[in-house]
C-alpha cells in the first residue's frame, strides 16, 4: 500500500503560480502511476493530469492543458502538480492519486487517495 498527502494549496491572485507536492510513504512511488484531480464546490471531481507509470508519457485535462505540467521525483518519492496562468475556475479542492495500473484517466483506476489540498484563484 502507499500513503499519500498533498501539500502546497493556498490563495493565489489570478495569473499567478502555485506547485502542489503528493508525498508518498509505504511502497515506492515508482511502483504506481500519479494522477492529480479536483473537486470545486458544488461539482463533481475531475481529471486534472496524469503521469504514466514508466514516467514516460503525461496526460492533462483540455482546461488546463498548457498551463499545469504533473511530475515526479523518485529519489524524494513525490510527486508535483506545477500550475502557471492559474484562473478563478482553477478553484478547488486537490487530489493526488497513485494506481497500479500503467495510467489512469479516471477515478475508478485509482487505488490509493490524499486527503486533498484547497487551491482558491481571487480574480
């Protein structure tokens, strides 16, 4: 099993930036595939980005596509969430998620869930 807890959130001005960090503990990180998704109020949560297993290949929502960019460090066994041009809409609650399969695009591919960190965007 791997234990995962996202920190990073905040309150950030539109056009700004913020890097939320999942940091794994139990198996390696380098065992699972990461993914990263949001829930803002009212709504249902949803894929933000993922990162396939191999480290090789990544995955975004079309909403943030270009502006967010998922990654991993092994040798700290975390994982990131760098988001640039952040927008109001970007509001929200964070997820990082971890599967064993080689990558997920949705939420019933992952195993293992953080407890979530609040991202609020002021316009």
């Amino acid at each position: 099993q791997v234990q995962l807890v996202e920190s990073g959130g905040g309150l950030v001005q539109a056009g700004g930036s913020l890097r939320l960090s999942c940091a794994a503990s139990g198996r390696t990180f380098s065992s699972y595939a990461m993914g990263w998704f949001r829930q803002a109020p009212g709504k249902e949560r949803e894929f933000v980005a993922a990162l396939r297993w191999s480290g090789s290949g990544t995955y975004y929502a079309d909403a943030v596509k270009g502006r967010f960019t998922i990654s991993r460090d092994m040798a700290k066994n975390t994982g990131y969430l760098q988001m640039n041009s952040l927008k109001p809409e970007d509001t929200a609650v964070y997820y990082c998620a971890a599967t064993s399969w080689a990558y997920g695009l949705g939420q019933a591919h992952y195993d293992y869930w953080g407890q979530g960190t609040q991202v609020t965007v002021s316009s």
